[in-house]
C-alpha cells in the first residue's frame, strides 16, 4: 500500500505551478481592467489545481494499464510502481475532476452558464490525454493541449469570469503562460524519449528526436520572455517579469548541456518555478499599473 508520502508524490506537486501560473496571470489581466474579483480567482484556482491533480492521476492509471510506466526515469507513478491497485487511482482521478467540476460549475454560474460547456470539454481533455482507445497524448498532441488548457483557457478563463471580457493584455498573458506550461511537458517527454519509443508513446519529443526537443524548450522560454517585453505597450512595468530570467536560464542549462534521464527532473521543477515568479511579477505589475 501506498504511503501518503507516496500518494503526494504520485499527485506530482512539481506540475502545480502549471495549475497556479494561469490564475494569477489571469487575475493580472483582470486587474489591468480594474475587476480583478479575489473570490472568483479562488474558484479559478480550486478548478485549475484539482484538474491538474486529476489528469496527473488519470495519466498515472492509464499509462499504468497500458504498461508505458514498467520502466521510468521520471518521478514515481502509483500503478507501474505496484503501489496503489489502478482502481485507487482510477478513483483519485474521478475524484479530483469531480473537486474540480464542481468549483467549475459554481464560478460558471455566477459568471457566464455558457462557460459549462468550456468546463466538459476541460474535463475531456483531461482524461483523454492518456485515457480512452486513442489517447492523443501518444500522438504527440500534448503539448498543444498543456498550451490550450493550461494557457489559453485558463488564462482568459480567469480574466472573463472576472472582467467579463477579454483584451489583448490578457490573450498575450495566455499564450506565455502557454509557451511555459508547455515547455515543463516538452522537457518531461525530453527525459522520457528511450521508454516512450519502446513504449510506442509517440511523444512530440519522441517524433521531433532529442535535438530539435531541446530547441524547441529553449524556443518556449524564449518567446515567453519576447512576449514580456512585448506587455510593455500596457505599461513599462511588464519587464519586472524578465526579474525571472535567471530561473529560466537555470532550467534551461541541463537541456542546454545534453543531460538526460533524471538529470532533467529538476529542469520540470525550475520550469514551473519560472513561470510561478514570472505570473506574480507581471500580474502585480499590470494590476498596479
């Protein structure tokens, strides 16, 4: 049996950031319009972390199934380790998008009903990455969906519910956020390439190869920076987000080198580090500015 060390662990607390990131950046853009609401970016939260809890869950029980985490570089994963029955996860999974559903719900409804159905196709989205008979995740889709979901969606999600529109400041907040969010799955996939093509996980990393992978993270860094400097059209104290580029050049240096296997675990985490300091910065900048 699993410990709750162990449970926490399958959680992956280094992909909340992913989760975090968005809400603040969204709060950011809605303050930049003077409606930035404190108690609606809590249920923008609720919904963004139980969603990312739940799809690491429902990734965990799939890919355990599947067979794809027998052999793993990466952070512990419940079912391939043998240490929960795929059943347990299965339920941590439906639990955590059920948290998520719910607190969904609540801010759909005191904000726009319309943005219920934003809200299924999330949850779909979710188990359907790794889950189903055809998960997209193993066609090399994941990416663009960690930059639909946890950039575009979340971002200009959290600014409507609060402003009840959405501008430029916001949609430029969503797509670095995105290019981030997506960055800290592109160096996962980079670390898992030797077990996701025995696997037959055909990962973007795995169709890009090694050496355009690594390019391709330090592209996403780099454009979330072009587009930091580009929020100076808002107001000049956007560039207190660049405050972060050391973070990022510290994640980026392993990719940079050509480490590999668990000598990249710790780019996730500096990744998420990255765009967590980079979302408050900038969102408190654009909010007082």
């Amino acid at each position: 049996m699993a410990s709750v060390a162990q449970w926490v662990e399958g959680a992956r607390p280094r992909t909340l950031p992913n989760a975090i990131a968005p809400v603040i950046a969204g709060t950011g853009a809605a303050g930049w319009l003077h409606a930035a609401v404190w108690w609606k970016a809590l249920l923008a939260l609720a919904v963004s972390t139980a969603l990312i809890v739940g799809v690491n869950f429902a990734n965990d029980y799939s890919d355990g199934i599947r067979g794809t985490d027998d052999e793993r570089a990466g952070p512990l994963r419940l079912v391939g380790a043998k240490l929960a029955t795929p059943k347990a996860v299965l339920a941590a999974a439906v639990g955590s998008l059920a948290v998520g559903a719910v607190a969904g719900l609540a801010l759909a409804i005191v904000s726009a009903p319309w943005l219920i159905a934003v809200g299924v196709v999330c949850i779909a989205g979710a188990w359907l990455y790794t889950g189903g008979s055809r998960p997209y995740g193993y066609a090399g889709l994941g990416e663009v969906a960690v930059f639909v979901f946890f950039g575009l969606v979340a971002v200009l999600g959290t600014q409507y519910t609060q402003a009840l529109r959405v501008d430029w400041v916001g949609l430029v907040l969503a797509v670095a956020t995105g290019a981030l969010s997506s960055a800290v799955l592109v160096a996962n996939n980079l670390r898992d390439i030797p077990t996701d093509t025995a696997a037959g996980k055909m990962t973007l990393a795995v169709r890009l190869g090694d050496h355009r992978t690594r390019l391709l993270f330090e592209g996403l860094l780099g454009l979330a920076g072009v587009l930091t400097v580009v929020l100076v059209l808002a107001t000049p104290w956007s560039l207190v987000g660049l405050v972060a580029a050391p973070l990022g050049l510290r994640a980026a240096g392993p990719v940079r080198r050509g480490l590999g296997g668990r000598e990249l675990i710790p780019v996730l985490r500096d990744t998420g580090l990255t765009m967590l300091v980079w979302s408050i910065l900038v969102a408190l900048a654009l909010a007082l500015g």
